[in-house]
C-alpha cells in the first residue's frame, strides 16, 4: 500500500487523555492501550481436510480492555480500581457484598488527538478486572494500572460495548 498523502492525518501519536462517563478522568501514566480479544471457534477435526477451512469461523467471544495507569491516589481512583470497595471517612475497603453493584460499572473513553481527526477508543460497562498494586519506589511514583474490561448489556446484546471512533479534531 505505501505511504499516500493521507497518511500524515492517519497516524495516532500520543498517550490521549481518559474520560470516564464522560467526564475527565484525571491523570494517566505510562502506555494507555486499547486491546479486542475474541475467541474464534473453528472446527478441526474434519476428516479428509489438510486444515481448518474459510468460512467455518464462529465467534464466540469478545471483549475490549482498556488499560491504562492512575497515578493520582485519591478516594475516587481508588473506587474506579477496586470494584465492590467503599469509602467511609479515610478509610477505603471491601464492602463485603460479593456481587459487584451495577454503580461499579463504567464508560470509559480514550482520545488521542491526531493531524485533523480525535481518534476514540471506547470501552462501555466495564469494570477493573485486573489486579490492584501499589508500589511505592525512591525515583518515581505509584501509579497503580486499571485493566477496564467491557461488558455487554443484557438488555440490548446487538450494540457492542467497545468501538473505535474516528471523529473531527475535538470530536
């Protein structure tokens, strides 16, 4: 394919800005990603077939993760990394309920600024399924990492819960 003249307004470049439900996320540090898995089913076991064959894929699986690192240690980012916690006075902890409460759920968007397009990365209904850690070090400074997985809404399971949006700069 090569390089065109719109390759310069294509290209992503930057760490973008987070927002969670639509509001400012705060600070990030490190790589934020954007990761689609999918778990593809195929058959294999065909006899007579050298290989797996086109058009016998099924997906049966997907979920998008947005990962990203919070530096700031406040009562509200810790919330966001800990799913069913819950802050009373200066203390944050568990608040002992297994099931996690649907208000742990959020819509999280990365933006990245490019040459003439705001390139948008979504992840809806997801929750921090990744593990919480905190390390303190002398030259640098804790900057715990959220793995936001998307989930899908029972009540509409044709609209996905991740996208990528390609808007207007500023979009």
């Amino acid at each position: 394919m090569g390089v065109t003249a719109s390759t310069p307004a294509a290209l992503v470049v930057g760490a973008g800005e987070l927002f969670v439900d639509a509001m400012a996320g705060g600070a990030t540090a490190d790589d934020n990603t954007f990761t689609i898995n999918q778990t593809i089913f195929e058959p294999d076991n065909l006899n007579g077939v050298p290989g797996m064959l086109v058009g016998t894929q099924y997906k049966t699986r997907e979920e998008a993760v947005l990962a990203t690192s919070l530096p700031e240690v406040s009562e509200a980012v810790i919330e966001q990394l800990w799913p069913g916690s819950a802050t009373t006075g200066e203390l944050t902890s568990w608040n002992g309920v297994r099931r996690i409460p649907l208000s742990a759920f959020h819509d999280y968007r990365l933006a990245v600024d490019g040459l003439i397009y705001t390139f948008h990365f979504l992840a809806d209904n997801a929750i921090n399924q990744g593990n919480i850690e905190y390390n303190g070090q002398d030259a640098g400074m804790m900057a715990p990492r959220g793995e936001f997985h998307s989930k899908w809404d029972a009540s509409s399971l044709s609209a996905s819960p991740h996208r990528i949006r390609i808007g207007d700069l500023g979009s």
